[in-house]
C-alpha cells in the first residue's frame, strides 16, 4: 500500500504533489516550432473553430469549476460567448444549440451519466462536441468529436486535484487555439503565454515545496469551525468554488465559497469571531476591492487565511495567515492558487481525522443519475 502511494501517507498527498508532471505532460507537443497550438484531436477544421459563436462547457463537481475558469479563458481571449452548466441542468432544458455551437464536455472518469446524457443530446441537436477527459476509451472520448486527454494518469482519490489541474491546463490550450484561429492572438503572444503556462509546473513545485507550514497553520484556524467562507474575484472566485467543494469533500466541514462583492448582499451575517474566511487574494486588477472586503470581515472578528502573492507585504496588516503563490498573470492564477486550497482541506481532514482518500458517501464516478 506504501509503495502504491510512493511514499505519501494517502494518495490524496501523492496526487497533489504529481501535479507538476500532470502541466508538463499535458503539454507536450502542444506547440509547434513556428508558435502554432497544435490540437489536430480537436476533429474540426480550422474554417469550423473560426465559425463557432458560442460556446457551453458542461460538466460535474470539479469539473464544472474547470469550466467556469474556461468561460473567463474563453471569453477573454478568443470573445467566444460562453456559458458554463452543471450538465444536470443542461440535459433537462432547452439551450440554443446550432450548427456553429460548441459543447465543451470536461469530465475526469468520461463516464458521468449526466455529462454523457448532455453530450449526446447536444449532438442530435447538431452541436459540435468536445470532450476533455482523463479516461482513454472513455465514453466522453468516445461520444465526442474530439477529444484532448488530461494527462493526469490515474486518479485514485476521491476528490479531485491533479485533474482538476490537468483540465485547466487543457481547456487553456483549447481558449488559447480559439483565440489563435479568431485572429485574436498573435503567433508571437501565444508563444508567450505558452511559455508562462509551462512555467505554472515550476510554480506549483515550489508552493509544495515551501508552503507546508503555511497551510499546517490556516488549518489550525479551521479545524474546529461550524463553517467557512471563501471569497475571491474573478479567478479567485472561480477558485474559491472550487477550495470550498474540496474542503466539504473531505473534511465534511461546511463551507461555500462566494464572489467577494457579493459578501454584503448575505454571508458578512455569517462572520461572528473566530469565523475562518479563506481568500483567494493574488495580484490582479481588483486585488484592493478583495483587500477592503477582508478588512470589512477582519473587522467582525473573522480569522482572515489568505492566499497571497509572494512579495504582497500589504496582505500581512489583514492576515491572520498567509499562503503565498508566486506571482504569475491573472489568467493562470487558477493553476497555482488552487493548490494551497487542496493541501488546505487536506490538512483540516487529517486533524479532524477524516479518511481523506475515501469520503463517506462520495463515489469517485457518479454513472447512475
Ligand atoms: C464525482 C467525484 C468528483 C468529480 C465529479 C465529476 O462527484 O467525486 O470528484 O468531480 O464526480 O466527475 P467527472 O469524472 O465527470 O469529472
């Protein structure tokens, strides 16, 4: 069992630390020697991907995240309308589907009933399908028009983490040719951000490597709470979905992740002292707005963890505990900051001493509705 888990005292542990290779892999060969993306799996011609108009990525618990941080990549860079739907939804209304539409399905196992229930309804509806998945083979492979594979091997955990990353990198890739064949991106910008996104690997080694006991702390702040709010903006609050989902995942530790401007509009009636409120606060263009809503919490008596940037000093007046990410641009935020969280619901887990490989109640597919 020791060595299956290489050395990690759970898989969850092993998982998190392989993540590094997970970004390496996926993107090998993803770009030619002249800054071209290579996806040739994609199954559409180059004139298709320049016709799409919309986009839907569909898809279940962390997946579902991965999509809500592709929409953010999506729109921001290829300006592809793109809507993100937990594919239980999806499946039972009616959405625009036309021929230049294109569903993205992400899903780890590619036998989630309800994602592959979306994806063939979206295709007798005439959509393009395409299907992010970490299965080879797997359904979702194989019911869609093409397919890029996460690289994460086999995940054994139950919560998701390295292909929670895995896709991220992968639907990266994949905003990153939409917006080459729209002409939004020149070959010479690709090739750079390219670069940046291969470097996140390095970053999330060193998060790893130096930020044990950061994390062994903002534990210490949690462990023993009812609940726990995280709050971010824009990426962050993408990411905080996420961090929240994983800490109820396998510390059943209640906790909801909220946009940060939207805290006065109810769960600031939450914060009482010792409250534990889990920002995702990198640098970007409204890193103060999160700043004075953690100080509005601070001021309520709130235990204030923050994912911060290295170098961000202002961050120590308000945090009660600081994990640092390096500074990397806002758009890969995702890759790195995410890690801190998983290593967080970990840690609360093992001291409120929770199976963290095996959640009660949770299957790692869920094939049945
Ligand atoms: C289950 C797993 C989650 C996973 C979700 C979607 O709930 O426990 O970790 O995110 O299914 O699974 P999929 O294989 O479609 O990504």
């Amino acid at each position: 069992d020791m060595a299956e888990k290489g050395g990690y005292p759970d898989f969850m542990l092993k998982e998190i630390h392989e993540q590094p290779r997970v970004v390496r892999d996926t993107l090998v060969g993803r770009m030619t020697p002249a800054g071209e993306l290579d996806i040739d799996e994609l199954g559409l011609s180059l004139e298709e991907l320049n016709d799409i108009d919309r986009v839907y990525v569909i898809a279940c618990g962390t997946s579902y995240h991965a999509g809500l941080i592709a929409k953010n990549l999506i729109e921001g860079w290829a300006r592809i309308p793109t809507e993100v739907e937990a594919a239980s939804e999806f499946r039972y209304r009616n959405p625009i589907i036309t021929p230049t539409t294109l569903v993205v399905a992400v899903s780890q196992s590619g036998e989630t009933a309800d994602t592959l229930a979306a994806i063939r309804d979206a295709r007798i509806k005439g959509a393009k399908v395409f299907g992010i998945t970490n299965v080879v083979g797997s359904p979702v492979a194989r019911e869609s028009d093409g397919v890029i594979y996460t690289k994460a091997n086999k995940e054994i955990a139950v919560a998701s983490t390295k292909s929670f990353i895995g896709q991220v990198v992968s639907l990266t890739l994949l905003a990153l040719l939409l917006a080459q064949v729209k002409y939004r991106l020149t070959t010479k910008q690709a090739r750079m951000l390219f670069r940046e996104l291969s470097d996140t690997a390095e970053q999330i080694q060193w998060i790893l490597d130096t930020q044990t006991e950061a994390v062994h702390e903002a534990a210490l702040l949690c462990k023993d709470a009812q609940s726990a709010l995280f709050v971010g903006r824009g990426m962050g609050a993408a990411i905080s979905y996420e961090g929240a989902l994983k800490l109820k995942e396998v510390s059943y530790l209640h906790a909801e992740a909220y946009a940060a401007g939207e805290m006065k509009h109810g769960p600031i009636a939450l914060i009482d002292p010792g409250f534990p409120v889990i920002a995702v606060a990198t640098k970007s263009a409204t890193y103060d707005k999160t700043v004075s809503n953690l100080m509005e919490c601070k001021a309520r008596g709130a235990k204030v963890i923050v994912v911060a940037t290295e170098g961000d000093e202002e961050i120590n007046k308000i945090a009660d505990c600081i994990i640092r990410v390096p500074a990397v641009r806002d758009v890969f935020s995702p890759i790195t900051a995410s890690v801190p969280l998983q290593l967080l619901a970990r840690e609360v887990a093992i001291l409120r001493g929770c199976d963290v490989d095996q959640p009660r109640n949770l299957a790692k597919s869920v094939t049945v509705e």
